[in-house]
C-alpha cells in the first residue's frame, strides 16, 4: 500500500525523450518539493569533524533553499569530537560506534522514507559517508519490490566489509552493506536484503581503495571507472554512460566531496590528490534532479574543521544547486 502511495503521489515533470541523458535548459526547470535532512555524525570515520558539516552548511543555506523544509539532527550528544581515532579501532570501541552508526542510520531511513511517502524528494546533507546506509535503505523501503540505481561519486570504494576493512570505520563499508555483504544488522536495514543489485549501481572518481574492496566489486561486477579513466574520457562521458547504463529506472545520486581535488574541496576527513574539478562536472550534473526518474540527492563527507575559507561549504552549495537546477544566489 504505502508503495502504491509513493507512486501516486509523485509529481512528475514531463520532457522531450531526446533530453533522457542531457542536462536540461534552465528554461526547462521546474520547482520540486524537496526536504533537506542534515545528519550531524561522525560515528563512521576516523575523525570525526564531519559531525559538525550539516549545521555549518545549514548556517550558510542559500535564499533559494530557504524555501524548502529542513531538518538537522546532531548524534554526539554533549561529547568532544575525536578528530584522530586510533586505527584500526580497538575492536570494543569499533562495536560502540557501529552501535551509534546503527541508531543513525535506522532513524535517517524512516525519515528518508516518510519524506518520499509524503511526495518530497530528500537532500540528506552528511555527515560521514555511514549515512549511505539509512539513506539508501529508505528510499529502498519507499520502493518495495521496485529496483533502484545509484550513481556513487566518491574517491574512494566504501566497499568494505568488518573482515575487509583495515580501520573498521563503517564509512568505508556502506556500499558493501547497501549489496548485501557485511552485518546482518546492517544489511538486513528495513528488512530488506540487498538493497541495491550490483547491475544498478556505478562508482565514479575511485583512486584511492584497498584490495578486499576492490575483490568484493569485481566479484560482484560492479560498475567502477577509475579516475584515470574518467580523465580520459572526460566526466560528461563517462556519466553519460552510468545514466545510458541505469535505463529509465529510478535512481538517486550519493556525493562524498573527497571526490573532488582538495585543492577544490580541502574540508574532508580524507583528502585524495588529483581528483574531480566542479567545472568539469558541472554541465553533466546540472538539472539532474529534474529527472522524473531521480530520487534523492546524498552529500557526505564535509569536515568544516578542515575547510579553507569556506570553499567545501561553497562547493557543497555549487552541487546541490547544479544537480537541483536551483538558483545559488548570495547568502
């Protein structure tokens, strides 16, 4: 029944079948309902700054967003942030911050789930990249029996599992989680297991992984393109051919903004040289949302406390305006 809902109560835009894969012109834009959820935690990484990245982005929210519902839940309590966890993490601390991602991530995906029930389109604004797990797995409950893509912009795989991974920090192992492999707890979010078929998911901008990672995506066939190929081809190739791959099913966008080159985005936990530039990216990306066929929009990974002269929060802005075909004017 509540599948049944989601599918009336989308208001979809109509657009020439010639612009499937193209962005769209600005005079093609329409206003739609989104809900800005901010995920204040760090649980999943090594230093946990990012805990901090959802307040700070809402703090400089653009006049256009304003229009939009928002809400922003902060998960460390009255706590200090660590900002240089051991690695690997001692197994009983590992489980206590895989116990906080957990709690994280079960509310995160009823809330992500609501929203599409209720015709909005999420923007979930991290946070470490451990909320993949309740994003996803919300929009995955709005689905039901219905299969959904996901675009993963990210320099790194995310793809571990606890028998894989060499910090045990669960913002290395949400893809894995999101396929099926890992936790029962994790995986099994929501009752449903796997959430995402390997046929329908498509990394972009990897440079930087282990080999157990690595291992489980090949066995799994899994759609990677490595940053030396997306220098080759050029991004608008290359997510050219992620949309041709994806087809007319739905399907949403998750964006860790170590993806781009620190030099760009200096404001993350885990910085990786020669990555994405903005203007390279841009025209691809722009007016996505506008898709009938997109579902949500995820940013993760913004660490205010290593940011230079507010260029990551300004660049968090650039893509949600791009992807959302919205007006970034001045704060």
């Amino acid at each position: 029944m509540e599948t049944s809902q989601f599918h009336t109560k989308f208001t979809f835009i109509t657009h020439n079948q010639d612009k499937r894969y193209k962005s769209y012109a600005a005079e093609d834009m329409k206003v739609r309902e989104w809900h800005i959820i901010g995920v204040g935690t760090g649980w999943g990484a090594r230093n946990m700054g990012t805990a901090d990245g959802p307040k700070v982005l809402l703090d400089n929210i653009p006049p256009y967003f304003q229009q939009f519902s928002n809400s922003h839940t902060y998960w460390h309590g009255q706590g200090p942030l660590n900002f240089s966890n051991p690695m690997p993490l001692p197994l009983e601390q590992a489980k206590v911050h895989a116990d906080h991602v957990l709690k994280m991530a079960t509310s995160l995906s009823a809330d992500v789930k609501r929203c599409l029930l209720e015709g909005s389109l999420p923007l979930i604004l991290g946070g470490d990249h451990s909320t993949a797990i309740g994003t996803w797995s919300g929009v995955k409950a709005a689905l039901g029996s219905e299969d959904m893509g996901l675009i993963w912009i990210d320099a790194h795989m995310d793809a571990h599992t606890p028998e894989t991974s060499p910090s045990l920090n669960v913002h290395g192992m949400p893809l894995a989680a999101l396929l099926g492999q890992g936790e029962d707890r994790f995986t099994n979010l929501e009752g449903i297991c796997p959430k995402l078929k390997p046929e329908n998911l498509c990394l972009i901008g990897i440079r930087s992984f282990e080999e157990g990672e690595e291992d489980l995506l090949a066995h799994l066939g899994v759609q990677v393109y490595f940053m030396k190929e997306v220098e080759e081809k050029g991004f608008a190739a290359v997510f050219q051919e992620v949309r041709s791959k994806l087809g007319t099913r739905r399907f949403g966008l998750s964006i860790d903004v170590d993806a781009f080159d620190p030099q760009e985005a200096p404001g993350t936990g885990t910085r990786e040289a020669f990555g994405l530039w903005f203007k390279d990216a841009k025209n691809a990306l722009y007016g996505l949302a506008q898709d009938p066929a997109f579902l949500a929009l995820e940013i993760t990974e913004f660490n205010p406390h290593r940011d230079l002269n507010n260029k990551t929060c300004q660049l968090v802005w650039d893509l949600v305006a791009t992807v959302t075909g919205g007006t970034h004017g001045e704060k």
